[in-house]
C-alpha cells in the first residue's frame, strides 16, 4: 500500500469522516464502517483533501486537460484539486455545472473554463453513479470527452449485479476510475493497526459477504 493511501485513512479517520461501528447503507446492508466525506468541512481539511486528490490523480498516469465538479459535492473538490495540481507545477482548468439554469448574467448552467479536450471527472464517491452520468452527457453535449472519474473511496462493494458502482461506471462509460484509496487498503490500514483490531474481522467479514474482486 503507496503511503498517501495509508495517509489518507489515517487522516479520514482523524477527521471522524471513517468511523466504525454499524451504520445502515442506502441498500439496507448494515456496514462495520461509514464514509462521509461531508465532514471534510473545513480549510484544513478541505486543502489535505485536495493534495490527496492531487497525488492519486497523478499516481494513475491518467491523461486529461481540464477537471470537472459536478454539483454540489464536486464543486468544491474540482477547485481544490485544481490547486493542489497547480502545487505540483501543473495549472489545469475547471468547471462545474449548477442544478438549474441561470437566465442572467452568463446563463446556462456551466460555470467555469469552457469543457473543452478530455475531461477529468471529480466527486467524493460513485453511489448508484447517478452524478456521473449526468456529467458524462454535460461534458459530451459541450463537444468535450470525459477522460475518467476520480473520487476519494472505493467501496469495492456489490450494487444490484455482481459489479460495484466503480465498476460498472468503468464499463458503462470505458472509462478509468481513480480512487484515493478503496476497501483493500482499508484492510491494510487494519492489519497494520493493533489500537483497531476489533473492526478488521468485521470489515472482512463485510467484504466477504458483499465485495467485488478489484
């Protein structure tokens, strides 16, 4: 495990944004662990956000030459890790859409650099990947072409079918998917750490019952 992965569980966890415990997913499943990247609230921790979505982007080789933030979550994360790029020498524009049309001033609903070139996709996690869709068809009607997806956790966990919700947005859209960290680091993180042994059987049993292979 790349060490900003393991970082970025341990700073996850120091923000109370990963706590464990039994928590009710939207699918009904009752998960040892919950997410809420909603908690990542302030300068702080919104600017190390933004260097791990920095570092991830540029661990996976993935071309693009702009990013997008899909309303609302995506907004501020598609500007931080503009900046946290732009700390690694590399100026890169941004744009997010609004919910609904402005008819003053610019209009429309884009905001930003116009989408133009390939497309880097940003948000907190893909659920039922409702939010991508919506920003697959935005960036392709703007005569632009998305170039993958990155968010902070793969849940590496079943939707309806066999796949997760990465995967088939990875298959739906052939399109890579970048995660600052996912479910097996998780468990790397948990192997490692005595103080939090009690949760690693249940975060095993949890993928065992409900994972996908990577």
């Amino acid at each position: 495990m790349s060490d900003f992965r393991q970082d970025f569980i341990r700073f996850a966890l120091s923000k109370q944004v990963l706590r464990f415990g039994a928590f009710v997913t939207k699918a009904g499943r009752t998960s040892p662990y919950f997410f809420n990247a909603g908690l990542f609230n302030d300068g702080d921790s919104v600017l190390q956000l933004s260097r791990f979505y920095g570092q991830a982007i540029s661990a996976s080789g993935v071309q693009f030459d702009m990013i997008f933030g899909p309303a609302y979550k995506g907004i501020i994360l598609a500007a931080a890790a503009s900046m946290a790029l732009a700390e690694q020498g590399r100026n890169v524009p941004f744009a997010y859409n609004r919910k609904e049309a402005k008819d003053h001033g610019e209009g429309g609903t884009l905001v930003g650099a116009p989408l133009q070139g390939k497309v880097l996709i940003i948000d907190d996690v893909i659920s039922a990947g409702t939010s991508v869709r919506e920003s697959v068809k935005l960036i392709r009607e703007a005569g632009a072409e998305p170039a993958g997806v990155a968010i902070a956790l793969d849940r590496m966990e079943r939707g309806s079918g066999e796949l997760s919700a990465v995967q088939e947005v990875a298959r739906d859209y052939n399109l890579p998917v970048i995660a600052i960290a996912n479910l097996n680091d998780l468990l790397g993180f948990l192997e490692g750490s005595p103080e939090l042994a009690d949760n690693l059987e249940a975060v095993r049993a949890y993928r065992a019952q409900y994972g996908v292979n990577a």
